[in-house]
C-alpha cells in the first residue's frame, strides 16, 4: 500500500463517525490529509466504509493500525517524489513512527536472462508485433475472485478492440467462448489493464507503462484515483449501474477503454506522464537518488540501537 491510501484509511478509521458529507456521492473533507484529487465516501475501501467491532477483519484492521502506531517506522514500496505531499499527513498520524519509501523495490534487482524464466516464446512474440507498444497486457492480480461470466466479457472486449494483447488467467474454471481462439490468433494486445493493486501500479508506472484501471478490492479504488485523478498516468474503465448479471465491466466498456488507451489522445497523454514517472523512479532507486539515500539512513539508524 502507498503512503496516501494508508493516511486516508488510517485518518477514515480514527474519524469516520465525525466525517461530514450529505451523501456518499459528495466530496470528503479530511483536515490535515491533502489529496490530489476528489474523494467521496463512496469511494472509499469496503473494510473502512463498513467498519463492525464484531467482524474479524475489522479487529485485524484495528490491531495492525496500532502496531503500526506503536512501531519505529514502515517500510514502503514507494519513492519520495510520488509521495513528497503525504508523508508528514501519514506521520502526524503517529508519534514516532516513520515512512520509509524505499521503492520501487522491484528495480534494485538485476533482470534475469528471460529465456531462463520460460518466456522465450512470450517474447519472441511480442519481437514480432510490428508497431511499437501496441500491445496491451492484461491480469487482475491474485486476490480478486472474477466470475466466468465477466471473464466471458473481456475475452470479447479484448478481441473487439483490435490490438494485441497478453492475458494471465488464474481462473481453474473459465475456458475461452467457442471459437475465440481461432478469431484472436495472430491479434495484437502499450498499456496495463490491471485491478491496480499497490504493486502493479508501481511496477506499470516505474516502467513508463500507462494503465487502465478496473478496481476490483481493498485500497485498490484509492490506487486507481491516485493514478488517474492525481498523476494523470491512467485511465478508468466504466463500470455498470446494475452488477446482477454478475457483469461488472461490459465487453463494449473494455473494448472502448482499451481503443483509448492505446490510440486515444487521453491514452497519449496518460502514456507521457508514465514515462515521466517512469525516469524518476529509476533515477530514485540509483545511487544518490531518493530511495536510496533513505535506505542509508535507515540502516544507519538501526545500527544506532
């Protein structure tokens, strides 16, 4: 989780009963926590928005907060220029404890020989796409449980669009509709259509990669509001008024999305700001740079004890 959407559920937790808003549509005003964009209750994580004493979750919630509280500082995978504005409001929070972004994390390490991983077929193929970033890379993570009926959907939605695309499935049940094999073969999927899970949003911004954001659990609405409304680097899918289908996308909103994305002037827009992104994160995890000067510190600091 990123600094921002840690203080906002830490700050909702605490104060939710005093929060001042006519419905779950109207913007939230959180004194001390500046946000870079609008936020409404609605909006807000499921666990904050229904908090119950009796429920387990609720108690886990509670008790991690206040080991947090009572700790020496946390740990982030995140970089100081994407969270230079929420670091004092996540600290005042406490009265010790410090965040210390260390990310991305995932750039420290050396990349392994591809070939070695059981790619080579993957990337052969991806060699072989004639334009430049037009493939599109697709997957919802670990967590979230996506029923057959809305993978149904964005098999189709993928196929319509026209690009190319690289999709992970986790699903053990759902298998392609009839016949789609043979009428997506050869097709191309420069983007991320992704939950926006923490990681996946570091990952995609760090490496200049635009994504398009299908929130689906936890803080990942928070993540999705940060990459799209605070640093522009995304876009959003839209989503259904009435889920009883079990759809919660709709294979047109996808094929839709994604032609914007990849083609749009929205899509350009969000890909140039990544990239932006993208160099700063780099240059934070190099010596010298943000990420790495704090890790330094930190390490000085607990010889210190």
């Amino acid at each position: 989780m990123d600094v921002l959407s840690m203080a906002i559920c830490k700050y909702t937790w605490v104060h939710q009963p005093h929060l001042k808003a006519k419905s779950v549509s109207d913007p939230l005003h959180l004194p001390g926590v500046k946000l870079p964009f609008t936020l409404t209750s609605a909006e807000l994580p499921e666990t904050v928005n229904k908090q119950n004493q009796d429920d387990l979750l609720s108690k886990l919630i509670e008790e991690v907060g206040e080991a947090n509280a009572n700790s020496w500082g946390v740990v982030v995978n995140s970089f100081e220029e994407l969270e230079k504005s929420h670091i004092l409001c996540f600290e005042s929070f406490y009265s010790e404890a410090k965040a210390w972004c260390l990310g991305p994390l995932f750039l420290y390490e050396e990349m392994e020989d591809l070939e070695k991983r059981n790619f080579s077929m993957l990337m052969q193929w991806l060699v072989e796409q004639i334009t430049p970033d037009s493939v599109i890379y697709v997957s919802f993570g670990t967590q979230a449980d996506v029923s057959d009926t809305q993978l149904d959907e964005v098999a189709f939605g993928l196929k319509e669009s026209g690009f190319p695309f690289v999709w992970l499935v986790r699903s053990k049940t759902w298998t392609l509709p009839g016949g789609m094999e043979e009428k997506i073969k050869g097709k191309a999927v420069g983007g991320f259509l992704s939950h926006c899970g923490w990681n996946s949003v570091l990952e995609s911004v760090s490496v200049g990669m635009p994504l398009l954001a299908w929130p689906m659990i936890a803080e990942q609405s928070l993540n999705t509001k940060l990459i799209v409304d605070g640093l522009v680097a995304g876009l959003s899918l839209k989503r259904e008024q009435n889920c009883g289908s079990g759809v919660v996308v709709s294979r047109e909103a996808i094929c839709e999305g994604v032609r914007e994305l990849m083609e749009g002037e929205k899509g350009r827009n969000a890909k140039e700001r990544a990239q932006a992104l993208g160099r700063v994160a780099r240059r934070a995890v190099q010596e010298g740079g943000s990420s790495d000067v704090t890790l330094s510190k930190m390490i000085a600091q607990l010889r210190g004890f």
